[in-house]
C-alpha cells in the first residue's frame, strides 16, 4: 500500500510539473504577446427585432504568430491566474476605445456601443474606476457607447464594493449587462441593488430553447424579470430562425448569435453593416 501511495503520488508529481510547466510557457508567451500586441477584438453583431443594428460585442483573439488564432477560453484563465489580465484589458479597451472614437464622425457608426468583458481579477483592483474612467477620457471616447459585461459570481463576490463602483462608472456613463444570466447563483434579490442596465440569456438556455421545456421557462423568466425590473434583455447564441421567433413571441427582441454574424475582424463586422444598409 505503502508502494502504491507512493507511485501514486510520484504519478501527480509528473503531470503537475507539466501542468506547471506548461502555465510558465504560456504566461511568458502572454507577456511576449503583449509587448508585440497580438491580441486583438474581435466584433460580434448585436441587433434588434428591425434589424437596427445596435452595436457589437468585443471578443478577444490571440493572434499568435505560430499558433496562429487562439481562443480567449485557453488564455483568459491564465491571464486571470497571473494577473496579465490586467494589462491584456487595458490594452483591448484603449483599441475600443480609439474605435468608438473613429466612428463618432462617421454616419451609422455614431450610435453603435460596444459591450466589453470584465474579469473578477479587473473588478477587483481597488483603483478599478479610476483606471477605467481615466482611459475612456484620456482616449476622447463618448462613455455612452461603452458597455461592461458583467458575470454573476464576480457580482456576488463583494456585493457592496462592487455597488459602489458599479455606481460610480454609471454616473459617467458607462453600462453594464449581466453576463451568462440564470447560469450562476443568484439570488435574485440583489438584481435590483445593481445598477444595470441589461440581462443577458445564457446560450446555454438558447441551444435547446424549443426541445427542451425547462430552458424555455428559464428564458421566458428572465425575459420576464428583465422586463418587471425595467431592464433591456438580449439573448446570445441565437443560431437558428426558430430561436429568433420564440424569443421574439417571449418578447425578447434582442439578440447575438451566428444567425446574424459570428465574432470577426473590425473590417468584416463594418462591411456587414454596410451590406445592411443597402439591403
Ligand atoms: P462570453 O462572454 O459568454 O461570449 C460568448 C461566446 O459565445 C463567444 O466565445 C462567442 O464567440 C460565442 N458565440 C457567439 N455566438 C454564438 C452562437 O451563435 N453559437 C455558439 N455556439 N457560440 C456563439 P469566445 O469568443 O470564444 O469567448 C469565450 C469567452 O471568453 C467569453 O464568453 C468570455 O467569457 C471570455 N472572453 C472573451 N473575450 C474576453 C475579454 O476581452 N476579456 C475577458 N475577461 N473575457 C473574455
Ligand atoms: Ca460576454
Ligand atoms: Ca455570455
Ligand atoms: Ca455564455
């Protein structure tokens, strides 16, 4: 038994190093990829029942010059681990930023928002208003058009700090949707606490929205909610027509999702809107 425990615990020790191992590798890429500035936003439609065209949510992608195209879900983690996220942040809103700025003089762009994503570790810094409010003003960008998605867990950490800030960003300007809903552990209560301006339906409630009675009562609730606590709703991961429809007969008349475009380069989220506006 004695043997075993120890072969056992020899066997952890290996796939540790090279769990170990591998993490080193890759933040040192991180930081090497931030110095040469290869992450980059990626632009996903988000568009209403008459086809307005409200804005886009950023996404981030890690143009790595072997690897080439690397998905957020096999860095962010790590860039959260080690704190890169900070800087990987500062650097993906200062690009938002500079393209809301370029849109404001240009006819049909003026009015589109982008929606960023915030990590707990950036919620978290304790100067994580200043930082913000200070980045949007040194850029010129108009904070109305600046959106933070928002996760339930991060909310729930430190629920009266992140009131505070919360509060804060929105006396400048800024709003803020509430990621992934109905995934974490809410107690809905705290819903009306935050100043929000939107919810958010999970895709994973989308997916199986008209086979599968129980996510199609979800979203029909969180539509609902949204809607009694005077909040905006959008659905995300709307592949299908049916989707759509369901939704909109749910009065959901928002939505996100490869129906209308998946997340791209800056040039093909514009060209699509200008083949919008032809058609
Ligand atoms: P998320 O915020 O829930 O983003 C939605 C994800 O669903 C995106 O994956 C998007 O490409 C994908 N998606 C969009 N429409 C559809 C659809 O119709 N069907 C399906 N199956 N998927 C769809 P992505 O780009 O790989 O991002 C994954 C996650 O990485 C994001 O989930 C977000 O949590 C995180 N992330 C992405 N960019 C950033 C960032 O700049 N900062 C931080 N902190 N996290 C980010
Ligand atoms: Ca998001
Ligand atoms: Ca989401
Ligand atoms: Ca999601």
């Amino acid at each position: 038994a004695k043997a075993a425990g120890r072969n056992t615990f020899r066997f952890y020790d290996e796939t540790m190093q090279v769990a170990i191992k591998q993490r080193v590798i890759l933040e040192s890429a991180l930081r090497q990829g931030l110095q040469l500035r290869q992450f980059q936003p990626f632009y996903q439609l988000q568009i209403n029942d008459a086809g307005w065209v409200l804005g886009a949510e950023v996404l981030v992608r890690w143009q790595h010059p072997e690897r080439g195209m690397i998905s957020p879900a096999d860095f962010i983690p790590v860039a959260e681990e080690t704190g890169l996220i900070i800087p990987l942040a500062e650097q993906l809103l200062a690009q938002v930023c500079r393209q809301l700025v370029a849109w404001s003089s240009q006819p049909g762009f003026a009015d589109l928002s982008l929606a960023v994503n915030v990590s707990a570790r950036q919620v978290r810094q304790e100067d994580f208003v200043e930082r913000i409010i200070a980045q949007v003003r040194h850029s010129g960008a108009n904070p109305q058009r600046l959106k933070l998605e928002l996760t339930e867990s991060l909310l729930l950490h430190d629920m009266d700090d992140m009131i505070r800030k919360m509060t804060a960003l929105k006396a400048f300007g800024i709003g803020f949707s509430l990621d992934d809903f109905g995934t974490g552990y809410s107690s809905l209560s705290y819903l009306k606490l935050l100043p929000l301006e939107q919810l958010k339906i999970d895709q994973s409630f989308v997916r199986d929205l008209l086979n599968d009675p129980n996510d199609a009562a979800i979203a029909r609730t969180i539509i609902a909610l949204a809607d009694s606590l005077g909040l905006s709703v959008i659905a995300e991961g709307v592949e299908h027509e049916s989707q759509r429809r369901f939704l909109a007969e749910q009065g959901c008349h928002t939505y996100q999702g490869y129906l209308f475009g998946r997340p791209g380069p800056l040039e093909r989220f514009m060209a699509s809107l200008r083949l919008d506006e032809q058609g």
